[in-house]
DNA sequence: CAGTGGTCTAGACCACTGG
DNA sequence: CAGTGGTCTAGACCACTGG
C-alpha cells in the first residue's frame, strides 16, 4: 500500500489488500481479521468504506462475520463443485497411487473432414492423435481418443505420459474456459471391449467432450466407460 | 407495502416491493425503474438505504445499472447454463407441441427404509409415487419415476399432469436449490423396455436425480432415456 | 443543463458477544 | 462493560448521460 492507485476507489484498495493478507497467509484461516473501526483507522477513511471492502469478502465467501465476535478467515471454497462431471478427467492423476494408464496410440496424423472442421483446422492438416486406457487398482474405468489442435500444444507427442496425464497436460499448457460434454450410452465395438478388458459386451457410458482455451478448440475426445462407472454432476442453482 | 413488517430492515421491505413490480409485471424486462433518489422519497429514507436495495438486486442481476443512465429491469437470466443436464427436465412442457406424456402410477404410498432415509422422512410414512413416460413426435423418450416429499408438495397427486408435468408442478410450489444427478448405463429390464417401447433390450441411459428447496430434498428420481438419447451437458469455468 | 449512478464521510442507534 | 457487526442518516463530490 506504500504507492497508492490512485483509480482504484478506496474500498477496492483495502479489499485487495484483505486479499493478499490471506493468499500470503498472514492471517490464516479461522483467524479474526481487524474490525471495521481498526481498519477505517488503519486506511484513513470512513467505517462505512471500511464495512463496504470486509462486506464484499464476505459476499464472496472469503470472510465470514459475526456480530458480536468480530470477522474471520473463512475455510477455503469447495471449488463450486457446480458439476463433478469435469472430475473424472481430473480424478485421473499420476499424484493418486491407484492410478495407472496405457497408452494405445501415440502420433501425428492428419485431419479427416469433420474433425478438421471442428478444431478449426482444413482437411488434410495435421493434427495429433492419442488413444489411452486409465486403470484405477489396475481396472479400466475410461477409454480415451483425442484430437488435439497442434496450434495449441505443440509438444503434445514428446510429453512424458507416465509422469502426467494428457488431459493434465492439456489443461496445463492451455486451461480450458470452456468445457461441453454429450452423453449416451452405447453398446462398445470389439476394440474397446478388448481394451476395456470387459468380459462381455455390455453397455457403455460415451461421452463426448470438447474444451475451448478462450476462442480455440483444445481438443476433442470421446470417453469411454465402463457401464458400472458412475458419472457425478451436481447442480446448484 | 400497507402493512409495514416491523421486523425486516427497510432496504429489504424495499428490494421485496422491487421483486414485486417485476414478478407482478408491473415494471417489465428493459423498463428503468425509479431513481435512488425517487426511492428515498417514496420511502422516506436516506439514498444510502435506497441504494442498498437497488444494488443488491443489481448483484443478484435482477436489475442493470448504468451511470447517467438510470437502472432497468433486466433480461430473465438464462438460468446460468452451467449445465443443460437440467433441460432435460425443462424441455418436457406442454406448450410444446411435440410433447405428450403417460402416467403409468400416481399413487400414495408407504416409505421403504432407503428411500425414506433419503427424503428425511421415516420409514412407513406417507409418500408419493409417480410414474410418467415423456414423448417426443410420439418416440418415447424419458421413463420417470419419481419419490416425492408429501411435506412440500402436499396437493402432488391432484394435479392434472395433462397441462403441467410433474417436474414442473414441483418447481412451482418448491423451487430447487440444488441438483444432484448420477448418470449411468444401464440395460433396462423388461417394464421399462416395454414402456418405453424399445423394439430390442438395448442400452439405457440412466439418471438418478435428486432435487433440494433449501435445506429439505424435494423429490428423488429416476430416469430412464433410450441410449440414442444425448444428454448435453455445457460447463463454463 | 438537470439527472443518474458510484464513491465517501462523520456521525448515530441497535442487538449482540465476551469478560 | 467495551467492542463487534447491522442498519441508517443527511449530507457531499464525481463522471457520466441525455436533451
């Protein structure tokens, strides 16, 4: 705060300034942070200036109030968990010891009409191309195809895929903005039942995903489960 | 506004008349509403007051604001499309002309130990039960069968579902708060497939629902779709 | 120009909490 | 009791919009 900015309004000013005391972790979570009267006095300015920064934090969730006792470091968000769908790519991590993977297909191809149009390539331009099986306790639980723009991850083909997943990967070099998904069952091809290791041919959970990085298509993958794999979305309105 | 409530502080007795111009209709989508200063005169508090009201409805987008300009009613928010899973329920309405449905149940029944557990009911109490198949173009498209809080939706089994669904009637009088769905494929048995109208036993896509008002669940239910179906589900981070 | 919303002040009274 | 957050007032100055 020692140089001001002078266009940010004075409430802003100290909201950032709660802000960095606990990303910095000064005050810690559950901590009492100053009241409205200590901070108007720190920052010179009116206790209604004061109350307007510590009440938008709490609007936001990052502080908690209690009349009475004072205002607190509220416990972290649990992320909105607005929909666990996006879970099951993440879920997949190399830090989960249960995890494993293998990786069918590897390589550079060229785009074929419909998935030239959809990544926003021409036909006939290269692309890349990648087919993993993820085991959770050594049990397929997803079969993967992606395409991914090479505009976007280069380096796709020369990661390292046992130490972090493609999507991991993905999501790294290019966090998605945007994420659709279509669901629907199918009955699986042979290939994927082999891959699966499924002892009959039973029903299947596909889902076909498409991530945006602001304007651009990431890629696009089609996911397949087990019929006993369980898809979680939760939604609060 | 005739009877004042005593106990609800003025910037809330104000932003309750606002929700009720514009539910009512009185002051429509687009439409400026009074100034902070008109409000401080009509209710006879400070502008502070005035402007508190306003400005919270602003942050719950019910209104727009803009310096010089004025604040307007703003446009029905289109329900932050985190996730279409919903629409699946919402699609089924009457004033589409495609639609048709069956009632297969509607009955009063006794809680089974789950279920009850679920519902925050005791085993043995009084539910409700339902069973409809939703049409599309005469194509079946959805099996429902639905648990539902006679707690909350007391008159559930008096409606005439030929004018409104039940998911519907039930966002009427207990608007959700939260969504939880599961998504599953799933191989129907035989009830189902005949209800539905499947020529062969093919994959199903299955959804277990469960809605909350506030802090008591609503209804639990289960959906069945044709695996052709696709369940689109957007995410926006 | 008069009117709008955005920011801010220096006070006030209240119900509530802990010691 | 002194301190907290919740509500509220009667002013103020500002940048901005339209006519």
């Amino acid at each position: 705060m020692s140089q001001a900015i002078y266009s940010l309004p004075r409430y802003a000013q100290i909201k950032t300034y709660i802000r960095n005391q606990i990303e910095s972790g000064q005050w810690k979570v559950g901590e009492r942070i100053p009241s409205e009267n200590q901070l108007s006095v720190d920052f010179v300015v009116s206790r209604m200036t004061a109350r307007r920064a510590v009440q938008e934090l709490a609007d936001e969730n990052l502080l908690q109030r209690a009349p009475g006792l004072g205002t607190f470091v509220a416990e972290p968000q649990i992320a909105t968990p607005v929909l666990e769908i996006t879970d099951f790519t993440q879920q997949f991590s190399h830090s989960n010891p249960e995890y494993s993977n293998r990786i069918l297909v590897l390589e550079e191809s060229t785009a074929e009409k419909n998935i030239a149009a959809v990544l926003g390539l021409n036909q006939g331009d290269q692309l890349f191309h990648s087919v993993v099986v993820h085991y959770r306790d050594s049990a397929a639980v997803q079969w993967e195809e992606c395409y991914v723009n090479p505009q976007i991850a280069a380096a796709y083909l020369k990661q390292n895929y046992s130490k972090v997943t493609p999507q991991a990967y993905l999501n790294w070099v290019a966090p998605a903005t945007r994420v659709e998904h279509q669901v629907q069952a199918v009955m699986p091809n042979a290939e994927i039942t082999g891959a699966l290791g499924l002892q009959t041919i039973s029903s299947c959970l596909k889902v076909s995903r498409r991530s945006w990085s602001g304007d651009k298509v990431v890629s696009i993958s089609k996911l397949i489960h087990p019929g006993s794999y369980s898809l979680g979305a939760e939604l609060i309105i």
